[in-house]
C-alpha cells in the first residue's frame, strides 16, 4: 500500500492450495484521482523462476536467482554448491552485492576454470538478484576467433607486403645495376654509354648527372686535344722562328753602325730598339719579368712604331712605383698595344693616343691599355668576349694569345675586361695577382 512501484514481487511463500513455492506479484488498482483503491494480485509457481533461469543461454554460462540472504530461488542450494559455485564465494557475491546493484566478481568455478560472474539486481523485488556465470574460455572464444581472424589477415597482408616489396625494389634495383653496367663500360672506355631512363624519382636524378658526366668528360677530353694541337702549332712556330739571337744582335749593330756613317739617324734609334726589344723579347729564356723590363720592352716597341707611322701613334705610360718590381709574364703588354694600334688607331684618319697604366689594388696588379681609336659595336665586342671565354682564336690573335698563357699560367686566379664604344675607342683591362721574384709562379698559385 505505501510503496510508489508500478507493481512488487514479494518473497516466495508457501500455497495453501497445494503447498508449493510461490511468490507473489501485486499491481495496484488506482482511479482517476491517481488513487489507490484496490490491488490485483498473482501467484506464480516458483518452478517457473527456474524455467526462466535456465532459459538464460549467455556464452554457456549458467544463470540463477538469489537473494541478498543466500535464498537460492531457481535451483536448490546444494546442486548449485556441488555444481558451479563453493559457498564462500555465494557470500562474497551477497556482500558485493549489497554494494552495488550490478558488477561483476572473477572467481574460480567447482572446475577451478578462471570464470567471471555477472550480478543484477531484479527490479520490483525485495532484494533479489540474478546471477549468471560463465567461464572466461567461452568469454574470450570471440575475442580469439576475432585474434586468430586478424593474425591470418595479418599474414596475407604481410605476404603481399614481401611480395610488393621485392616488385618494389626490383623496380629501384634494375635501373641502378643498368647504370652500374654503364659506368663499367665508361671505365673499359667507352665514352658513349649514355643510359635512356625515363621517370621523375632519384634514380632519373643519378641518370641525368651521369649522362652530363660523360658529356662533360667528351668536352673536356675534346678540350685537351685541342689544348694539345694548339700547343703543338705554338711550338713549331716558335721552331720556326727560332734564331741564332747573338748573330742577330752583331747584325742589327753593324745595320746600325752603317747607318750612322750615313748620318741615317732615325734608322739608327729604330735598329737600336728593335735590338733592345729583341734583347728583352729573349729575356734569357726567362718566363717572368719586372713590370720595369716589360714597360721599357713596351717602349721600345712604341718608339718603332712612332717612327713608322709618325705622328698618327702617341703614346703615355703611367707606372706606379710600388709595381715596378712585381713580376708580371713577359710580352704581356706588347700585344695589347699591337691590337690598339692595327685595330683602333690604324683605322682613323686622324692621330690618336694609346694610354698605359699600371697600378697596385689589394692583391693584383691592373693594367690598363686604352686607345680612342675605331672601337667596335656591341656585337662585335659581345661576339670577342664569347670567343675568348670559350678559347676560340680570331683576328685578335694578340688577345687570344694572351688570354691563354694567363689561363695555363694563373687558372682562374686573372681576368680579363674589354669595354667598347664605336668610334670613341677601346680599353683592356687585365687583374694579375702580385709576383714576387721569391715566388715560383707555377707552383705557388
């Protein structure tokens, strides 16, 4: 009467009908006013709590209905003692139970099999509870079905994976011993083994560089036989030029000597420098010379040519002191001073002046031969400054001849500067790295 419920199960009783086990289900009868005016009430054999028990199939585990007093209500106590569970273990599941309405206790069943019972409360009844154990085997039998699903997955996965993988690297390792096969044959020799490889991964990356390798070995290889051929052409001219140079000086002082008896003066100081020149020209045999030796090399030079042409070539030479005895490669100058006097100032109508200086910055020596003569276009002088990078000889064969025995004698240690205009003239710049006679150039740079 005073409980809220939708209806109450009492605890099982005794039926005066026929002295079995009931228990007892109440519903109440309200009216419209939500009052309780009467009860509806229903006996139900207990034998049918086993029937329902029994019908719990959970993992194989077998299900029971107990009270917090250990009345056992769908299976006798003994048999669920002798059969499932000891006695102790019915208390613990009692006292956890009093706890809590729901949970779960791992125990060892009758079997001594690890197993896990489950716990409810059933609602609507005075502490009674519903009990279901099972063995964790038939727990955990999805769970290895599931594991032993994945490990087979697993291994199929991991097969295809080998399989894959060895496609894989059958795709990276061919190209690189193809490559290998080439690079073998380039060391036998064979210069043309270029490898067609097409894709866009690391290995397309080896291929173009070795292909460019073996193009630039080509050029290189192409270079030095020209370097060769071109060296063997500078020695046989300088064989066929070579002279007898004391039976040259005797003759060019009797020639002199002559023409003093003729009162040919100016034939005269023309032999004296030629002989002077020569004389420095030879130096010895030496490779380098003082930047003094080469300005008066230079003079000597200029004072021919200002007889020959006579005042169509001026000249002024500019010699800052602190260079004077730096040394600098011999008949450096000279053919700069050639080139401005055939190209530029031989080209006009009018004299012209040829301006040389030489002076120090940080470690170099710069020398500078300016000319206002003819000067050239802007192709022209784009089209020399390609040829000269690229070692190809032309008309400005004193240019040439220049920028190749700096490349040999200093590598990339020089430059070389050319600027231009038409009709208002032309200057050569050269940046030499600092000699001193202590220093064996070849080796020291």
């Amino acid at each position: 009467m005073k409980s809220d419920m939708e209806y109450i199960i009492s605890k099982p009783v005794v039926s005066k009908s026929d002295g079995t086990q009931v228990f007892i289900i109440c519903y109440p009868i309200v009216n419209d006013k939500n009052e309780k005016i009467g009860f509806i009430n229903g006996a139900v054999n207990l034998e049918k709590i086993s029937e329902i028990a029994e019908g719990i199939d959970v993992y194989e585990g077998f299900s029971w209905i107990m009270n917090k007093s250990l009345d056992i209500y769908s299976i006798d106590m003994n048999s669920l003692i002798e059969k499932y569970i000891s006695l102790e273990e019915l208390k613990r599941v009692a006292a956890i139970s009093s706890e809590s309405s729901s949970g779960t206790i791992h125990l060892k069943n009758n079997a001594l099999h690890d197993s896990t019972l489950f716990f409810s409360s059933v609602p609507y009844a005075e502490d009674w509870i519903l009990c279901t154990l099972i063995e964790n085997r038939y727990i955990h039998a999805q769970t290895n079905d599931l594991i032993e699903l994945v490990a087979v997955i697993g291994t199929v996965l991991l097969g295809i994976a080998v399989l894959y993988a060895i496609f894989v690297s059958g795709t990276i390792v061919k190209p690189i011993y193809m490559l290998k096969d080439r690079m073998i044959e380039v060391s036998g020799g064979n210069l043309n083994s270029f490898y067609d490889y097409e894709g866009n991964d690391e290995i397309s990356v080896l291929v173009k560089v070795f292909n460019q390798m073996l193009d630039n070995i080509k050029k290189l290889i192409d270079q030095v036989y020209q370097a060769q051929s071109q060296k063997r052409t500078a020695e046989l001219r300088v064989l066929q030029s070579q002279i007898n140079p004391h039976f040259l000086y005797n003759t060019l002082d009797t020639i002199q000597w002559k023409a003093l008896e003729h009162n040919a003066y100016d034939v005269a100081d023309m032999i004296n420098s030629l002989s002077v020149f020569f004389r420095l020209s030879l130096s010895g045999g030496k490779e380098f010379i003082t930047v003094a030796d080469e300005i008066e090399h230079v003079k000597n030079y200029l004072c021919i040519q200002k007889i020959r042409y006579m005042d169509k070539v001026n000249y002024e030479i500019n010699v800052e002191r602190a260079v004077s005895q730096y040394l600098v490669p011999k008949m450096i100058i000279q053919p700069l001073v050639e080139n401005s006097i055939y190209h530029g100032l031989k080209q006009k109508k009018n004299s012209g002046i040829i301006t040389i200086k030489l002076f120090s910055k940080d470690e170099f020596i710069i020398i500078e031969v300016t000319d206002d003569g003819l000067g050239m276009s802007d192709e022209k002088l784009k089209e020399l400054v390609n040829n000269l990078s690229q070692s190809i000889e032309t008309e400005h064969y004193g240019l040439y001849n220049i920028n190749e025995r700096l490349r040999l004698t200093f590598k990339d240690k020089y430059c070389i500067e050319i600027t231009s205009i038409f009709n208002e003239g032309t200057t050569v710049s050269l940046k030499l790295p600092k000699i001193t006679e202590d220093l064996q150039c070849l080796e020291q740079l």
